[in-house]
C-alpha cells in the first residue's frame, strides 16, 4: 500500500486560508514560506500553496476538492456545525439527513468544500 501523508489545497491569499485554517484547525503552522504553509493534522499533514506557483499548474477550479470527516453521531454533526456557524465559517449546506447519513458542508475562503458527516454503519466503519 502506498503511505498517505499529505492533503495540499491550492489557494488565492495565503495570509487569509492561513487565519482560516488556524481556526478551523485549533493549531499554528509547523511550516510557512511566502506561498506555502503547512498544519499538523493527524494522521496527516495539511498544506497550502499559493495556485499561481504550483508548476505544473493545476487543472481543477475553486471548489474542485471535498474533505470529508466522520463523526460518531447526527448530534455530533449538529453540534460542529453550530459551532462553524458561530465562528463565522461559510456554510453551503445546513445539517441534512442524506442517502449516506447525517451531512452538512462548510467552505473555506477559496471555496474547498468540508463534509462533516454521521456515516449510516451500513455504508462505512466510522471512521472510515
């Protein structure tokens, strides 16, 4: 099997997705460049580069990537999003039941899309 250890998102400011993810995160970067910057966010590392100095330059537009995290329970999911909410994080879809579970979905200042979602045990072990 091939080691997964890093989710890089291609964004416009790295000053505003740095203060975004920070929040979102509860956690400061262990690296930062003028067009990189990179959080601790276990299992994995999460990375931000600025979209103009990726070579070769990507294909996909804002809001080509999902993120998703799996929470034990609808209430779980109901309370994160509460949570986002007070903070001030976009919301493009309030908690919802779904064919999958129990769903709502944030997005960050470039408009990468977060799923939070309670799996229904028939579709994944959680977590999956």
């Amino acid at each position: 099997m091939l080691p997964f250890g890093l989710v890089v998102l291609y964004v416009k400011d790295i000053a505003a997705s740095t203060h975004f993810y920070r929040g979102l995160l509860g956690a400061e970067p262990v690296e930062s460049s003028a067009n990189f910057v990179m959080f601790p966010m276990p299992p994995v590392m999460l990375g931000l580069w600025v979209q103009d100095e990726v070579k070769p330059a990507p294909s996909g537009g804002p809001g080509a990537l999902e993120l998703d995290f799996t929470m034990d329970s609808a209430k779980a999911v109901t309370d994160f999003h509460a949570e986002w909410v007070k903070r001030g994080f976009k919301i493009a879809q309030s908690p919802v039941e779904m064919d999958f579970g129990h769903t709502f979905v944030a997005l960050d200042p470039v408009v990468h899309r977060w799923l939070v979602l309670a799996a229904k045990p028939s579709l994944f072990p959680v977590p999956f």
